[in-house]
C-alpha cells in the first residue's frame, strides 16, 4: 500500500466514523477523541495487515483485529472521557463497525 493509499484510508476512516459518531453525540470532545482514535489504531491496523498480506484474506484474523481496534479505542476513550463505559463501548463498535462496512463497499466497488 503506497502512502497516498495509506493516507486516503485513513482520512476516509476519520470522516466515515466522525460521521456516525455524529448520529449518536454532539459532544466536541468526544469528537475530538474519535478523529485522535483513528490517527492512532488505523495506521496502525493497515500496517499489520500491509506487512501480513495473509492477514487479509484470513476472516477470522480480520475479525480479531477489528475486535482489538475497538477495544483499543473504547480505553481510549475511558482514559480521557471517563464517563458512560457503555455509551463508548457502542460508540467504538459503531463507528468501527460503520467504517470496516463503508470500506468493504468501496474495495468491492473498486474504488480502492
């Protein structure tokens, strides 16, 4: 994956789960932590599979990175929001749930 690759995936991340955490809170902060979220676990979820290309064919490996991003994030957001556990839990699925499908729909369509 080139770097412009890199960098258009994640710009198409941050906006794609700025846009679904959008539907569930209006909170500045809270919104600041996904965009920060994303910079953080994208690259560095794309980085394993990019250097494990079996990685990507392997459902039940995508599925357990995609599971561990989630998590990640979800601590992410208790360290610095510390409020509602659950409510950042949905929130981390959600948005991660919402940007795997997004993506899925874009490398079928052959857009990436």
């Amino acid at each position: 994956m080139s770097i412009g690759l890199y960098f258009t995936v994640l710009i198409l991340t941050i906006v794609i789960e700025t846009l679904v955490a959008l539907i569930f809170t209006r909170e500045k902060q809270l919104l600041l932590l996904v965009i920060i979220a994303q910079i953080i676990t994208n690259p560095a979820l794309n980085f394993l599979i990019q250097s494990f290309p079996e990685l990507y064919y392997n459902t039940a490996a995508i599925f357990l990175l995609e599971a561990a991003v989630v998590v990640v994030e979800w601590l992410f957001y208790l360290a610095f929001y510390k409020k509602k556990p659950l409510k950042l839990f949905f929130l981390s699925f959600v948005t991660n749930a919402g940007s795997y499908f997004f993506g899925i729909l874009l490398q079928k369509s052959g857009i990436l």
